[in-house]
C-alpha cells in the first residue's frame, strides 16, 4: 500500500534513465508508465486512461525540454487505447499490456542497431562527417561504420551550451575514427570541406521538420546553401504528433529571448537548448523503419494514430 | 491479266485505239485516283500501285472494246466520256461549295462565340450556356403542363407569348409583358421557386430580338443571345436527354438547382449540406419501381437528380465527394431489406455524415488550429471562410484572446464583407482591405495566414478561390507562416497543376460595372439582364422618336448643347449617353460588342503546396503532402 502511495512517475522515470545510460527520453517514459500501471494495479478501463493520462501530464511539466519525453507518452496512450478493448477480460488485458509495454520497450532498444544496419550505405570511404550535438543513434552508425572497416573522418561540433560535442569526440576516438572538434560558430568556415551532416533528433515533428539541440537549424541552413546532404538519425518512436512552424511554437523550459538583466555569466549565456530544423533543410530520415524523405514522416505517424 | 491477250487476239485491229483511251476512261472511272501515265508503267519497276493502275487501264480497254463490239464507235465512247467527266466535275464543285458553305457557317458561329469566349478557357462552360441549359430544363420542369415536346422542339407556350409581345417596343408593353409570364408560370408550378425562376425567364426572354428560331428538341423560350451558347451539338444533346428525363427529377431538387446557379447557396460545405438535406427528401419520397429493387435503381434514380445539379454548377468537390459516398451506401444496402427500412436507415445515415463529416470537423479543426494562435497575434484571411469564422471567435470569445484580424477581400463577390461584419459585431479588432493593398497588409507584422478551401488535390495543391494563390506566394516572400483549415470532405483524388484545365467561369458582366450597393444582387443575374432591357427599351425609344418627329430632334439637340456647356470636355466623352438623357455609361459597358476584348473571370486558382506550411484538417494538423495519405488510409469513409 505505501509503495503505490509512494510512487512518483518522475522519480521512476529519473531513476530508468540514470540505470541504464543507452535509454533514451522517451523509452524510459513508457517503462516508467508501464512501472506505473503494475504498481497501481488500476481495476478499470477508464481507471487506467485516466491514471496515464495524470502521469503523463505531471511527467511533462516536470521534466524540461520534455519533446522526446512527450513521444513516449503519445505512444504508450497509443498503444493502450487501441489494446484495451482487445480483450474483455480485465486481468488479461492489464498483463498484455504490461508485457507488451516491455516488449515495445525492448525492441526499442533494438531499433539503434537497424538504423546503424540502414544507415552505413550512407556512409563511404572518404567521407568527411559534420556532426552536431551528441545523439546515441548517430553515434552506434559511425562505430558501426567504423566496425565494418569504413574509412571516414568526423569533425564535432563543441554544441553550446551543453559540453555534448566533446562527449561525443571522446566517443569517437575511443573508437578510432579520426575527429576534430570545432567551435560551433566555425560550422560555416569547415562546411564546404564536409561531404555530408549527421544530426540526431529530440523529437521528429509531423511535418518532418526536426527538434533537436540549438545550433541544428543554423548548421542546416548552412548544409543547405552549400547544398551538402543533412541527413538525420533518429528512432521511429521519436516521432511526435507535433506540427511546429517555428521555434516559437516548442515547449520550452525558458523564455527564447529574456532581456531582463542579469548578473552572472553563466546565466547570460544559458538559453534554450532545443531548436526546430524545418523539412526543407532536410535531406532525409534514416531511421529504423527504412529510409524516409520528410513527407513521409506525417504518412508514419498517420498510420501509427488512425488505422 | 490473262484474259487481255485473249481478248487482244479477237480484236487485234482495234487494240491500238483502245489501248490510247485507257488512260482516259480511267481517270473517269475514278476521279479520286490519280491517273499513272501507261507508258511509264512499263517501263519503271511495277510499285503495287502502279500495278492496280495497270490492271484499270487494262480493265477500262477491255470494256471499251467491249462497247465497241456492240456498236458504239470510238467517237460516242469519248462523247459519252466526257459528258461522264464533266457531271462527275460539276458534282465535285457543288460539294467543294457546300463544304465551304459549311465552313464558313462554322466559321461565323465560332466568330460568334469567340467574343464572349476566351481561347485560353475554351474548355470551360461559360455562364451563359449554363443560363441556357438551366432556362430550358428549368421551364421545362416548373411548367409540366404547358410544355410539350412538339416534331419542332419543345414549345412552352407561357414564355412564348411573351416573346411575340416583346416584338412591340413600347414602355406600355414592358409592363404587361413582364407580369404575363410571371402569373401564368405561377399558375403553372407549385415549386416556390417558380415565381423567381419566371421573372428571370422573362428577363432572359425579353432580351432577345424579334424572331426566334426553334433548334429540334430545344426549347423555343431560350433567347436569341443565349442560343448561340446552345450551338454546340454536345449540349444540345445533353440537354434532350435531360428533357426526357424529366419526369424523374424531384421538385426538391430543382429548386435546389435554382438556387446554386443564382449563387443564393455559395461555399463547398453549404452546397454540399444543402445537396444531402435534398437527398434526404428525395430518398423519403422515393419509390422503388416494380420489378427491381432498392439498392439497384435508387442509384440510377439520383444520377438524374446529380445531373440536373451539374447544370447549375460544377459540382464541388465536397459535393462530388459526399455523392460517392452515398452511391457506395446504396451498393451496400441487402436486398432483402424493406424499402421502407432501407429508407429510413439512409436518411440516417447521411444525417450523420453531415454531422460527423462537417459539423464535429469543424469543431476538432477549431480546438486544433486554436493551439496554434498566440495571444495578441494578428491573422489575415482572405475572402469569406464559415470554419476561419468561427475560429477567430472561439478564440477572441472562449480563450479570451486578443487578435488583429485583417480581412482581405477582393472584386468583384465582397465576400469578405460578410466575414468582417460578423467579426465587427462580435468585438473583434477587424481590418477590411482589398487584394491591392497586399504589399501594405504584410507590412504591417502579420502572424499568420489562414485560408480557407474550396478542395486540396491529392499532388498538394490548395483549389480555392480565385487570389488565394497571390496572399500565400506574398505571405511566403515575407516568410509568414500559411495555415489552411480544411474538412478531410474537401480532399480530392483529382491531380492538377494549373488552373486553366480545370476552373470554373463566372459571369463576365460581374467585372464590368462595379456596383457598390449591392455586390451579391448582382449575382443573381436578374438586375442585369432587366436594366439591359430597360437601356435597350429606352435606346430604340429615343431613335423612334427621333425618326418620327425631326422637329423634336432639334430641341433635344438645343438641349444637347446646353448640357454640353456646363459639363465642358467631361459630358463630351459620353455625350451619346448625355443626349439619350442616360447616366454616365461605364467604359466596358458594351464589350460584347468588342470583337477584340474578352473579359475572364474565373472563380477559382491553384496554391502549390511549397506555398502551404500546413493544413489543419479533423485529423490533426498535416504537412500538404500528406492529402494522399489521408485519401489512401480512409478511402471507405471519404
């Protein structure tokens, strides 16, 4: 009884993506959701909608930059309106879901090793790699790349403010791949000597624009007008039924422009971390269900809501 | 071949002269081949032509020989020949005439219709064959008991007598004539519509000349002017076929029709709601005939009522969509079913799907697109949208927004008068300006563009009212952000990438004068063919005077001058107007007359999809590219 009073879908949530370091944001959300319902044990359909839906919600305002987060929790709603009637027996139906919740949640997994499977054609002797921002996907293709005796080189980007463009030149030669790390405000200076961009996602929007750490859309734009490919690496379940015309639209933990004064340096330069790349700045999508042009991410997501 | 030395051989003497013929007698025989010299024949290598040329000549010689077996010297044979020739010759000419006769009528039709018909649209129905189709069938159904269809066409006598009054141009007639029609069709229909449908009959009629001539099978009332529309065999054949049909078209429908093509019923989502409720009595009241049953003939029976639709005008896509959608529910209906039932489920049914499809749309594109609009933002739309309408106020009303609506609007319809005025009386900040002043508007920090739509096609493209296009390419330059809000009903199968090959044209006169009062009156048609007849009317009063009295002509011309002294250089420029006592005329007034000038006004364009940053549809919101998508994936319910 205490530990169902006790439970805190943050805290789990915390808690799944400090355990394991390849979980990304929207997995541990739908292990922690799935967490949520064994431990509450609801006794209703209406119960168990309600109880996610709460969950979900507290979940995202809590957490900041919560895009990806938010792909989860689409998804495992998704996933339990669509079972909950599959079977009239009630305690069948909750032990189907929580298998399959952990089912969906182990293939997730799996779906890291496919892109970098689908992705390697991308990749060619010679190649010279921009990438920014630290993405777990972007990062298992270019070792798998590298594993399959490719021969490329990358240059990293520092990715301000956070310090993630070093975590993933670390990365990098601890797999032997030749790298450079730049300063972020160098991206147009190096880009015509770059044969193609990788980028990760937070969240892939509905028009197929990208969400993804600030600084994406500015090295895009510049992939663009050098007419360099800007290809990016993402899982499927990061798609989110988010139809963003600009960065205004994103849900962000702090204000894009604050002018009000501040003291510490620090604070002056900690703005928002999330940016939003429109789809005509993108090439296309190499994710774990094949190879997508921007379009077809609203088709996907079509599918996955409507069918 | 093998015959001819034989033949040689009994009359060897002879062969020279007839062998010298040959050519002759073979031209005559077939004037249409040209004639081989024999000689060559021989000579060059035998082609497979030249070969059957051969076998003419040697044909033609044998039978000359023939002839002259029996009696006939070599003289009467060439006599005979050339009296052949020369018929065969004659004959020729006379059909070279005709033919050009032909062409030339052809020619002047064509010459007729080009005035009226741009090139570029030729394709496209033209209000005014419309007006015919509608006036023909119209009178047709709303006076069943006067009209006849007679060896020489369809007689209706109401509007007939009417015509052989209109001949008399007298202002004491004018009146008489325009009251007779009206009460006898009165009498005639019982349909609501008939007394409105009459008077502008009788407008039509009244405008045409003297003589009227009776195409078969078309009906006489159709005036002089809009029977050149008719010339064209298509129509005139589709429009005996709808005349045959006439029996089955239901009254609700007719009156439906009416008031699509006065444009009383505009918009895709009203006339497509307005069509279901008409089906919906028309399903009521419909009984199976014997020996067939429901599911087959119900279909039958409403593509007379659709057709009959069509002739007001083209069908929208929302319309054609809904149809099929019907059709495909009529199909799934068990024979087995009592008619009653089956009835009574299919009212049901297209009640919900007006709901469902239109109405809860609407509602989900509402809330969703609301999410979209920051407080304190300001939106331009364009011309008149019921579902933009409805979002502005949900969001300035419920959410307690506050916006900056900037309504544009354009010539000649004013629609966006309507929007503005509905928003006005509602407290909302609304900017009213026309399509000119585009430049200014995105200048003055516009947030977003909302659109409304007539249809999105399955490659992208946003099918809305004409000038669309413009307001997103300009919202695009200045990198605003365009918005389309649009029902999953509005998504078509068709695939079109410019506007030319599929539109449809409005009534040119609309662009003519422009009148301030009452832009949607125009509309209708009546006003303008009534004050055609009254300037007409006055015209050839004033010549008649003229003639008659030469004493009178001289004071109006005193008259003349004296208006021409005060109005100076101005009075001069319409100084015919001025003597007739008219107005001051338009410019354009008489561009019909122009053979040079053609005047387009076409309802609709294309906004490619690069232009469309996303269309808010009930099932969310979507990239344009997505349409195919949505078609593919409900393909059953759309």
């Amino acid at each position: 009884m205490s530990e169902t009073d006790n439970f805190n879908i943050t805290e789990t949530y915390l808690k799944f993506l400090e355990e394991d370091s390849e979980m990304t944001m929207p997995i541990a959300a739908i292990e922690a959701l799935v967490t949520l319902v064994r431990v509450k044990n609801p006794t209703t359909a209406a119960e168990v909608i309600n109880l996610i839906k709460s969950a979900a919600q507290d979940l995202v305002q809590s957490i900041p930059n919560s895009v990806s987060l938010r792909a989860g929790c689409d998804i495992f709603m998704r996933f339990v309106l669509r079972n909950l009637h599959l079977y009239g027996d009630w305690e069948s139906t909750k032990q189907h879901l929580i298998e399959n919740g952990q089912l969906f949640v182990s293939r997730a997994k799996m779906s890291r090793e496919k892109i970098a499977e689908i992705g390697i054609d991308f990749i060619s002797d010679d190649d010279i790699i921009l990438v920014h921002g630290f993405s777990r996907a972007v990062a298992s293709l270019l070792a798998h790349a590298a594993n399959n005796f490719i021969r490329f080189r990358c240059i990293v980007t520092e990715a301000r403010p956070t310090s993630q463009g070093k975590q993933l030149y670390e990365f990098l030669q601890e797999k032997g791949i030749p790298v450079t790390l730049i300063v972020d405000s160098a991206v147009g200076l190096i880009i015509d000597k770059v044969n193609k961009v990788f980028v990760g996602a937070e969240g892939v929007a509905e028009s197929g624009g990208v969400i993804n750490r600030v600084g994406t859309y500015s090295v895009s734009v510049l992939a663009h007008n050098a007419k360099k490919p800007f290809y990016v690496v993402t899982e499927s379940h990061k798609f989110v039924r988010m139809f963003p015309l600009a960065a205004d639209d994103l849900p962000m933990d702090r204000k894009i422009l604050d002018f009000s004064k501040i003291d510490s340096e620090a604070s002056l330069l900690s703005g928002p971390t999330i940016d939003y790349t429109a789809q005509e700045y993108i090439t296309a999508l190499i994710t774990d269900l094949g190879v997508l042009t921007p379009s077809a991410v609203s088709e996907e997501l079509i599918k996955m809501w409507y069918d | 071949m093998s015959e001819t030395p034989k033949d040689a051989s009994q009359t060897a003497n002879k062969k020279p002269e007839a062998a010298a013929q040959a050519p002759e007698a073979a031209k005559a025989a077939s004037p249409a081949a040209p004639a081989a010299p024999a000689g060559d024949a021989g000579a060059k290598k035998l082609s497979n032509k030249e070969l059957k040329e051969l076998k003419k000549q040697e044909k033609a010689a044998k039978r000359a020989a023939k002839k002259q077996a029996s009696g006939i010297t070599v003289e009467q044979q060439q006599v005979q020949a050339q009296a052949k020739r020369e018929k065969k010759q004659q004959q020729r000419e006379k059909q070279v005439q005709e033919q050009k006769k032909k062409e030339e009528k052809k020619r002047k039709l064509l010459d007729n219709k080009a005035t009226k018909k741009t090139s570029l649209f030729s394709h496209l129905e033209t209000t005014d064959e419309r007006r015919a189709t509608l006036l023909a069938i119209g009178s047709a159904l709303n006076s069943p008991r006067a009209s006849r269809i007679t060896a020489a066409g369809l007689m209706v006598p109401v509007v007939a007598s009417a015509l052989s009054g209109a001949q008399v141009y007298t202002t004491s007639n004018f009146a008489s004539e325009l009251t007779t029609p009206k009460d006898s069709s009165a009498d005639a229909a019982a349909a609501a519509n008939t007394v409105d449908l009459a008077k502008s009959l009788a407008n039509i009629s009244l405008e045409s000349t003297n003589e009227t001539n009776i195409v078969p099978g078309v009906s006489s009332i159709i005036p002089h002017a809009l029977e050149k529309s008719l010339e064209t065999p298509q129509l005139v054949q589709s429009i005996k076929e709808m005349l045959i049909n006439k029996d089955f078209i239901h009254p609700v429908i007719s009156s439906l029709t009416f008031n699509l093509a006065i444009y009383k019923i505009v918009g895709s989502i009203p006339r497509c709601m307005a069509m279901l409720e008409a089906f919906q009595i028309v399903i009521r009241d419909y009984q199976t005939p014997k020996g067939t049953t429901l599911s087959r003939n119900l279909t039958n029976y409403l593509s007379h009522q659709i057709d009959l639709l069509k002739r007001a005008r083209p069908l929208s896509v929302t319309m054609g969509n809904a149809i099929r959608w019907l059709k495909q529910e009529i199909s799934l209906i068990d024979p087995s079913t009592p008619d009653h039932e089956a009835k009574k489920d299919l009212c049901e049914k297209i009640g919900l799907f007006a709901k469902e499809k239109i109405e809860l749309a609407d509602q989900l594109i509402i809330e969703n697109a609301s999410n979209q609009i920051e407080d304190g933002s300001t939106i331009v739309t364009y011309g008149s949208s019921k579902v933009l309408t409805d979002l502005i106020l949900h969001n300035t009303q419920v959410l307690h927004k506050k916006l900056e609506v900037v309504v544009v609007d354009s010539r000649p319809l004013f629609e966006g008068k309507k929007m503005a005025t509905t928003l006005r009386e509602n407290g909302v900040n609304v900017v009213y300006t026309l399509i000119t002043s585009l430049d200014t508007v995105f200048n003055m920090g516009v947030d977003y563009v909302f659109l409304g739509a007539h249809s999105i096609l399955s490659n992208g493209f946003l099918y809305s009212r004409a000038g669309t296009a413009m307001i997103a390419m300009s919202a695009k330059r200045r990198n605003i952000p365009v918005l389309v809000c649009c029902e999953s009903l509005k998504f078509s199968q068709r695939v079109q990438l410019d506007s030319v090959t599929y539109n449809e044209l409005a009534d040119p006169n609309d662009l003519v004068p422009i009148d301030f009062e009452s832009p949607m009156e125009r509309r209708s048609n009546k006003g303008i063919l009534l004050k055609q007849f009254v300037k007409e009317r006055h015209e050839t009063k004033v010549q008649l005077a003229k003639e008659n009295a030469p004493k009178g002509n001289k004071q109006q011309q005193q008259q003349h001058k004296n208006a021409k002294d005060k109005n100076s250089k101005a009075a001069d420029a319409s100084s015919q107007a001025d003597a007739q006592g008219d107005q001051a005329s338009h410019v354009l007034d008489d561009w019909q007359k122009l053979a040079s000038l053609n005047i387009v006004n076409i309802l609709y364009d294309l906004t490619p999809p690069e232009y469309i940053n996303k269309v808010i549809t009930e099932f969310g919101a979507l990239p344009p590219s997505s349409v195919p998508v949505i078609l593919r994936e409900y393909k059953g319910s759309a």
